[in-house]
C-alpha cells in the first residue's frame, strides 16, 4: 500500500501551511526558463511539473546568505554587546530537488561536528524538507555519480514522487508524518522511479586522480577561465563558508556571518597580509581537492551532490562536472567557451 495525495490537493495543502504561519519556500518560475527556490507567499507560485533545475539552493533557507550574530555599542571607553537569536519560525521547504535535500545531513555535520551553531541547527529544527522526486534530468545532472539519484533520500522528511492523479507520499521521519496527517489517502499502486543520469566517474576513481595529481598543469589550465566570481559556491547546496565581520559606525553597529568562497582572492589572506593561496590556480584546486578528497578522506562523505549547479551559474561555463570527467579519463577539460 502506499499513500496519495491528489495533484490539486497539494496546493490547497501549501496554502494551508502558509495560513498557520509557516514560512514556505519552494521552486518558482521567476522569469521564462528561469527557476529559484523563493519564499512562497501563495501555492500559485510553486512549480513542480517539468524540469527546470533551481539555479540557487535550498542552504539559504537554513543558512542564509547574511545575518547579525550580535550587536554592539560604544560607550564612553566600553562595549556593550547583545547576542542575536535566530528566528523561531516554522518552515518548510517544499519541492526540493534530491539534490539539494541530500546537502542537508552534509551541513547538519559541518555545523555541528566541533561547534553548535545554534544559528544554523535552530534554522534546521524548525524545517521540514518535502523533497520532489526527479521525473527527468538534463545532461548537467551527475547525481548518480555521487551515489544518490532521482529519487534519493537523504535530507528529506517527505519524499513526493510523481503519478499520474497526483503524488505517491512517502514520510521518512517524524516531521514529516505531522505534516501530511489526515492529508493523503491510501492506493495500492506504487510511483514508479526513472532512471537517473548515467555514472561520469566513480567517488573513488576521482579520489585516486586527485592524490596522484595535486601538482598538475590542470590548475593552472582551470584557473584561465576561472574569474573568481564565486557564483559556484554561493549557488553550491554543500558550500559552507562564511566569514564574521563588524559593520557598524563610530557609534555601534552588528557582527555578522556573510557568505564566503574559496575562489576570492582575498578568502586566505591573513592578518598579517600573507596570503598562501595568491594564485587563482590554487584556489581551483583547493575547491575541487577539498570536495572530492580531503572533506572524504576525514568525513567519509563528497561535498558534492551531483547538481550542477556551480557549472549552470558560472559565467564561463566552469563547473566540477568537467573537471570530474577528466579525473575518470571520460572526456578532457574543456578550456574556452
Ligand atoms: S560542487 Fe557543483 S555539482 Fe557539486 S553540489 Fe556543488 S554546485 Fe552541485
Ligand atoms: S563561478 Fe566560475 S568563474 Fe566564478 S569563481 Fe566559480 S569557477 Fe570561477
């Protein structure tokens, strides 16, 4: 038996979510051919048909691109601080691509592992993540290739798959089942799952290539056409850096975490001006062996789910995904556009 929710009762659903109070998030059609996970104020602005992969990520609903961690004000010789909390509201991200919800248990651990970042794990508490299983990919998808696929679990309290009248619901975890009680009714038809994207290039081959290639010509080759934008990390569902800086006036003003990227050239430099990554090649292969090496070799996992995202957001087209194919001897580095 597995449980439906019928296709025109899922709007009414999300309507009822945003009438408790709920923030809702979910992919949206902003301009023709052009989808982002936005904050929904209505169902009508959701889509689920079609393919249109989300050119940003679901992160920012958990970590958001900018926020004060605490206040502070001069007085006289002193300083007078205020901790910021995060906020306390319910949310849920609705619709979300498998490969964006599998970023989730990745971020989970990074703000937790040594840390508790309370303005992260607060966030992640109050969400509960409907994911949208994959009816079809495009040439850019690899999720295969990071051992996930179309219909992948990870990171979801719900998973939805399409059929015919509507939505096979499957409930993974507690937050989830509170969401679509009394809400789905039982069919004895299961939904059948597509197949995803073909395999470019195995974990473990990618690792091998990048141990015995950490001094390569590839570097530098990458690093040509690479403008140090930072578009990949910031549209990337696992890129995680941040960096703390005081905004403020001679008078007081707010400590806050802003989104970082390894590619700018300033993300290394150090108080005292030494910098040891200057050249932009090093920054390319910090990004690529630090997701597809060093993060594995201490973590057992990828920083990577297999989007795309880095290459469909990139200006000059420079993505993992081509750097991947060549560590499996599938296809060279593409240099130009
Ligand atoms: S590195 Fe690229 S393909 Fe991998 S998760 Fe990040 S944006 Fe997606
Ligand atoms: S999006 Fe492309 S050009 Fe911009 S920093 Fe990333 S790889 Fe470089």
């Amino acid at each position: 038996m597995s449980e439906l929710i019928a296709q025109e009762a899922l709007p009414g659903l999300v309507d009822k979510w945003l009438a408790q109070g709920k923030r809702v998030a979910g992919p949206s059609v902003v301009k023709p051919g052009y989808c982002l996970y936005i904050e929904l104020e209505s169902s009508a602005q959701l889509a689920l048909e079609g393919f249109i992969r989300p050119r940003n990520s679901i992160k920012e609903f958990v970590f958001p691109r900018h926020e004060a961690v605490c206040r502070y004000h001069f007085s006289g010789h002193s300083v007078e601080t205020d901790d910021c909390d995060p906020p306390q509201v319910d949310q849920v991200i609705v619709g979300a691509r498998p490969c964006d919800a599998a970023a989730l248990p990745i971020l989970d651990h990074l703000f937790t592992w040594d840390y508790d970042d309370k303005f992260y794990t607060e966030r992640r508490k109050a969400t509960t993540v409907v994911t949208l299983a994959c009816q079809t990919h495009d040439d850019e998808c690899f999720c295969t290739s990071m051992h996930l696929g179309p219909a992948a679990e990870q990171g979801s309290d719900v998973l939805l798959l399409a059929m015919p009248d509507g939505y096979e619901v499957r409930c993974l975890t507690d937050k989830g089942r509170a969401l679509f009680a009394g809400e789905t009714q039982a069919i004895e038809q299961a939904a059948v799952v597509p197949p995803g994207p073909p395999i470019v290039a195995a974990p473990e081959t990618v690792m091998a290539f990048l141990q015995a290639h950490y001094d390569d010509p590839m570097w530098a080759d990458l690093a040509l056409r690479c403008l140090g934008c930072g578009a990949c990390a910031y549209t990337c569902p696992t890129c995680h850096c941040f960096d703390i800086v005081d905004e403020g006036t001679a008078a007081g003003g707010c400590r806050v975490k802003n989104w970082d990227c390894c590619q700018f050239s300033m993300f290394t430099e150090h108080a005292s001006g030494h910098n040891p990554r200057t050249a932009q090649a090093q920054r390319q292969r910090q990004r690529i062996q630090h997701k597809f090496r060093i993060y594995p070799e201490k973590f057992g996992v990828m920083l990577c789910t297999g989007c795309d995202n880095c290459a469909r957001n990139c200006p000059v087209g420079l993505g993992v995904l081509s750097t991947l194919k060549e560590t499996a001897g599938s296809a060279p580095v593409e240099v130009g556009v």
